[in-house]
C-alpha cells in the first residue's frame, strides 16, 4: 500500500530509522533535492518532446547528448537525495555515508565540470545580465537552477548545523552552473535570442 499511516503525526523516517519531524532542517533539504530533480526530470521531457516535434524519432530524440547528460544527472541527484536521509554522527561518518550510496561521486563531479567546460566553449561571451526568459525550455532550465540555488542554501546551512559531505556540497554547486550554461545552450541550440538586462 501506498500509504502506510506513520506519518500522520507529522514525522517521517530517515535512513537508518530515526524518527524526525517532518520540518526537519535535512528532511528539507531531501525535499528541495527531489523538487530539483523533478525540475530536471520536465527540463528532459521538454527536450525530447522539442526533438520529436522537430522530426526525429522517439529513440532519436532519447538519445540526444542533453537527454543522456540528464538523465545520468537525474540518477546521481537520487544517490545525493540518500545521502542527505541518512544521519551522520561526524565528518567521517558523512563521507562514509556518501561513499555507500554514491561511490562515483568523484567521477561524477568530474563529468559534470568537463561538461560545463565543452558547452561553455559553443557558448558567445556575456554582454550582459542574461535575463530568465525568452524560450520555454530554457525558461524551465533558470527554475530548476534557482531551485538548485535554494537546495545548496539549505546543504550549507545542514553542513553548518550537522555534516554533509564534501562532494555532496560541491556536486550541489557545480550543478547550478552547469543548468545556468545548458540554459543558455538551449537558447543557442533552437536558434533564440538571449535577453539582456537593460541598465
């Protein structure tokens, strides 16, 4: 069954058992990490819907190289997502944590800066602040970066108040710059003006 009653009372359980409540600083943070990573997850949706649209296949579009790198980042978030709903004792504890659910993060975090660096390469210079908007897919991208802002604002307020692991604070971070560049890759992908704040 889908429900199972024994949050009624406005608790929830972590990894490992205990008992918090639900308002809980790390419960908001999983929580924030799993509102991201639906974001995401319409970002690809949005993606391959704009590739069939455009003529390609089902498998075509799916197999587009965004869709891909998405879809690797989607499954790293739920490993980042189990990492915060556990409940370290220390810093050690926190890394061995990381290291049983996400034994890749390094390569990952890697892969993700490699990333960033070969669209930051197709991508014109700034002229100015770039502005949210201008087309719905890359729309969609600046919300899920805002929302990647917020989860790092409340992993370093968790890091301040309990531990989390260096590589789940550097992935978190990471991230957000990389949905800034893939909003601006977008816009040049399907051949769209980028909208400039006017001072």
């Amino acid at each position: 069954m889908i429900y199972t009653k024994t949050g009624d009372n406005g608790t929830t359980s972590l990894i490992g058992g205990k008992r918090v409540d639900k308002f809980d600083l790390r419960v908001e943070c999983y929580g924030t990490l799993d509102e991201l990573n639906s974001q995401i997850g319409l970002v690809r949706d949005l993606i391959i819907k704009r590739e069939k649209k455009g003529g390609k296949t089902k498998l075509e579009a799916e197999n587009n190289k965004v869709v891909q790198d998405l879809l690797r980042i989607i499954n790293s978030m739920f490993k980042l997502e189990s990492i915060i709903a556990s409940l370290p004792e220390n810093k050690e504890d926190a890394d061995e944590i990381s290291n049983h659910f996400w034994k890749d993060s390094s390569l990952d975090l890697k892969w993700l800066e490699n990333i960033i660096d070969e669209m930051e390469q197709k991508l014109p210079k700034f002229k100015n602040f770039i502005l949210p908007t201008g087309y719905y897919i890359s729309s969609h991208t600046h919300i899920a970066r805002t929302v990647c802002r917020r989860a790092e604002r409340l992993l370093a307020k968790l890091n301040s108040e309990s531990f989390v692991s260096d590589n789940s604070l550097i992935y978190i971070n990471r991230l957000s710059d990389y949905l800034f560049c893939l909003s601006r890759f977008l816009m040049k992908e399907y051949k769209q003006d980028e909208i400039y704040f006017q001072d």
